[in-house]
C-alpha cells in the first residue's frame, strides 16, 4: 500500500501481484491500487498451491504483460 500511495501521487498506477485475494478490494484501491493480480485464481490449500505455484504464476504474470503491452499501444 505505501508503494501505490507513492505511485498514486506521482500519476503513475501500481499492480499488486498477490497470492490470492477476497473479492472485496475497495480498501485497497482507495489506497492507490490500479489493480490486483492474485497468483491462485481460486482459494486453495497450502499443498495445493505449493504445487502449482509456478504454472499459476506464469500464467498470471503472462496476462499482466498482456496488458501492459495493450496500454502502450
């Protein structure tokens, strides 16, 4: 959060790359967040996600550099 308030302040937005996340972010984006990225896309189990951390990682990290890359154009 001291991160997006910083960004929020120079005009520049921030992305929260998370493990998982509720669906109530309305703090959050009141802090500066642009956007919340969770790594899990649903809740899971400690062993659960440990094995599959890097697949989900990957593919949430691919769709943020979509994005990213759509904003430049």
């Amino acid at each position: 959060v001291g991160v997006a308030r910083r960004a929020r302040a120079l005009g520049v937005p921030a992305a929260a790359l998370v493990g998982g996340c509720e669906t109530a972010l309305d703090a959050v984006y009141a802090e500066g967040v642009s956007g919340v990225f969770p790594i899990h896309p649903a809740l899971c189990t400690w062993p659960q996600a440990a094995a599959r951390t890097e697949e989900d990682l990957r593919f949430t990290m691919g769709n943020l550099l979509r994005f990213m890359a759509a904003l430049r154009r």
